[in-house]
C-alpha cells in the first residue's frame, strides 16, 4: 500500500501502525529486566498506594511481561484483579486473584482463572470496583490514545470503570508512536508508563 494510501485511509494507517509495533516489541531486547522496572514504576505510583482494588494485565507473548512482578503485588495487602477473556462474546470479565496457582493457560495462550473458580461470588469483580487499572497495549501517543488488537475487548471493559479510576497503560519506548488514528469508541490513557518516561495522556475528558 502506498503512502497515498496510508494518509487517506485511516483503517490502513491503524494497521501498518500495528504491524510495526508489534515488530517494534517483538524486537525489544531484555524484556525481563525492561518489564520489571516499568512495574516497579507502576508500584510505586501514588495512585498505586492509594488504590485498594488494583487490575494488572497478565501479559502474552511479546507484552510488557506482568506475571513475574504478580506475586509480590500478591502481598501489598490490595485486591488485585486480573482480567479474562470470554471469546464466545468478544468480552472481558475480571477475577480476584488471591495466589498464582488460580492460573492456569487458556485463550490465546494468555494465563487465567481455572474454570471452576470463575463463576464463584466472591471471585467476581465489577469493573467500578477498581481503583486503579493496569492496560496493555500494542501502541500509544503523548495524548494517551491507545491501540490494542483491533477487537475492542479493552475498549468496552475500560468504558465501564469509573471516571475516578485512573487508566495507566504499560509499554516499552519503542511503542510509543507521534500519534495513532482514533475512533469515537476509543478509550484514552490518564498516564503511559514506559520504561523510561511517564506520559500523561488526556484520560476521559471529553475533546473540546
């Protein structure tokens, strides 16, 4: 596709940016050591102290890496949540992580809630119970537009999580771009950490 192509079409201009950024983070060297920094950085966050309902990610193949950094969130004496994704109806539903072996490996390889433990009360979370929520992403901007798989499944669970709750996406460097293409449904970070800035996006607010 041509550059002619890529500037008129928005759609076209979303997934040439995707692609890349996938690369981009396939390509990141000592991902362990770069994730553990970028989660000490959350960790530390005053929202982080503050919050007492806490949704991290448990990342998947090239992410940011979570999993490693989950036990120790495990003892701050918060509840921490992590999502799964029921693939029948393109959705996300959020489980309350008490200890690691509640995971085990499922849609798209990505760790979650054993079967048996995902319909119980007391592991179901409604997303404004959370006060703080971890996002992964394949791309951000400086605004704090964000850019996940193209499914939307992000989108519509963050839609729903209260207007106080601060949305922090999690990044390397290398997938922040100048700006990505929006749509009306998208949903913008309040803070883009990556492993050596914070950017503070637009969050919520309406656009003027």
């Amino acid at each position: 596709m041509s550059e002619t192509d890529l500037a008129t079409d928005p759609q076209a201009r979303k997934a040439a940016l995707r692609e890349q950024a996938r690369k981009n983070r396939v390509a990141q060297k000592n991902k362990d050591e770069v994730s553990r920094g970028i989660c000490e950085t959350f960790t530390a966050l005053p929202a982080y102290a503050a919050a007492r309902t806490v949704m991290w990610y448990v990342d998947a193949g090239s992410e940011v890496r979570t999993r490693h950094a989950l036990p120790a969130a495990l003892t701050h004496g918060k509840r921490v949540v992590v999502p799964w994704c029921v693939v029948e109806s393109n959705t996300l539903e959020l489980f309350l992580l008490e200890d690691m072996s509640e995971l085990v490996e499922g849609a798209y390889k990505i760790l979650e809630p054993k079967a048996e433990l995902r319909t119980l009360a007391a592991k179901i979370v409604r997303p404004e119970e959370l006060d703080l929520v971890m996002v992964p992403g394949t791309a951000f901007d400086p605004r704090g537009a964000r850019m996940g798989q193209g499914k939307g499944y992000y989108d519509r669970l963050l839609s729903a999580a209260r207007p106080d709750a601060p949305l922090v996406g999690i990044a390397f460097d290398c997938q922040v771009f100048d700006e990505i293409p929006v749509a009306p449904h998208d949903v913008f970070m309040d803070l883009v950490l990556t492993e050596s800035r914070a950017i503070a996006g637009r969050g919520r607010r309406p656009v003027s």
